[in-house]
C-alpha cells in the first residue's frame, strides 16, 4: 500500500496525485499556457486589398506623369490600403497537449500546492448566504485567492460565492493547472478527493 500524505485536516491524501516529485517545470509552463490559449479569442480582422472600399479607378494614368505607376488607392503601401497578412479572424491559437499530459501536469501542480502547505480538506457548510462563506475564510484567514474544489457543485454553494472576490468554485473535473498555480489557498472538499485520484491517475488493466 503507497504511502500517504496528509494534511492539517487529518485527511488522508493519496502520494500518486499530491506527492509526486517535479524534475522542471516544462510541462507545467505547457499545459498552463495552453489553457490560456484555449481561451484566446480570435476577434482582430483587417481587410485586403480587396476588401477595402474605393479604389476602382486609376489614380493616375500609366505614363507621362514623371511618378511611379499605380493600379489602385487601396494598394497595401498606400494610407488606407489594404493589409497585408494581417488576422483575418479564423486564427487557432489552441495549443495541443495530450489527455495523460493534462493529468499529469494537474499531479505536479497539486504536490507543488501541498508541498507549500496551500491545500486544506474541507466542507463548507452553508445555506446558500454569501456572509457564512465569508465567516468561514475569516476565521481561516483565507484573505487571498481561494479555489474551492468540490465533487458537484450546489446551488446553495454557488448563490453563496459568486459575489465574493478572490474566490472562485470549480467542479472536480474541471479543474486545470491555470488554477492550482494561480490560487494561494485551495480548499477541497472530502468528495473530491477520491474523485480526484481515480480521475488523475490512471488504473492499469490487468
């Protein structure tokens, strides 16, 4: 049986998912900025040459004139041309990284997070009212960034954070390495824990 980690809570923290020892970084600064590419929105255009109005008719005439010869106003050297390989709003900026890299990218970041003692087990208890939450991470003294990881999330657990800043509530399998690095306190609730390591940690068929 693997050893275990635990946190202050008494909680029983499986080793293979917040104990794993992290050689670099690299595929942390990966899956971390393919998250953020994921979200990146494609919604810069310009127009060609061709798409720009005006532009029909010959500046000048083709010779005689002492001046280069020119087509069209709308020439991309011209002020008010059109652009030349510029975003035509169609750009993918998504940045592939495998499933099994995902997972294990989430591992590192948790045993990173438990390493510096950032993670706590525990439920929060509350009837959907924004100032028990905010009772509760005084008490605690979670005055900065807080991710809240639970199994499901609940309608009274959602009315109670959603207006409360710095706090953000995740579902289990949601969960990605952008808010593990990005949070200074992670409170995970005791369901989520086994899902967690049946989700990351992947069961060899015998």
């Amino acid at each position: 049986m693997a050893d275990a980690v635990k946190t202050e809570t008494k909680t029983i923290l499986p080793e293979e998912v917040f104990a794993v020892e992290v050689k670099n970084h690299e595929l942390l600064k990966l899956a971390y900025d393919s998250y953020l590419a994921a979200a990146r929105l494609s919604s810069a255009t310009t127009k060609t040459r061709g798409e720009v109005r005006g532009g029909g008719k010959k500046p000048w005439k083709q010779k005689g004139t002492g001046r280069a010869r020119f087509g069209s106003s709308r020439n991309p050297i011209w002020r008010g041309g059109g652009i030349v390989f510029g975003p035509l709003g169609n750009e993918n900026y998504t940045k592939k990284i495998s499933t099994n890299s995902k997972r294990v990218a989430i591992r590192q970041a948790l045993s990173l997070s438990n390493a510096a003692n950032k993670i706590q087990v525990t439920d929060i208890a509350t009837t959907g009212k924004t100032a028990e939450v905010v009772k509760f991470l005084d008490d605690n003294k979670l005055t900065r960034k807080v991710l809240i990881v639970v199994d499901k999330k609940t309608p009274e657990l959602l009315r109670a954070t959603n207006n409360i800043q710095n706090v953000l509530l995740i579902s289990t399998k949601y969960l990605s390495v952008y808010h593990i690095l990005n949070a200074d306190n992670i409170l995970l609730s005791k369901a989520s824990v086994p899902t967690l390591a049946s989700w990351l940690v992947k069961k060899e068929v015998a």
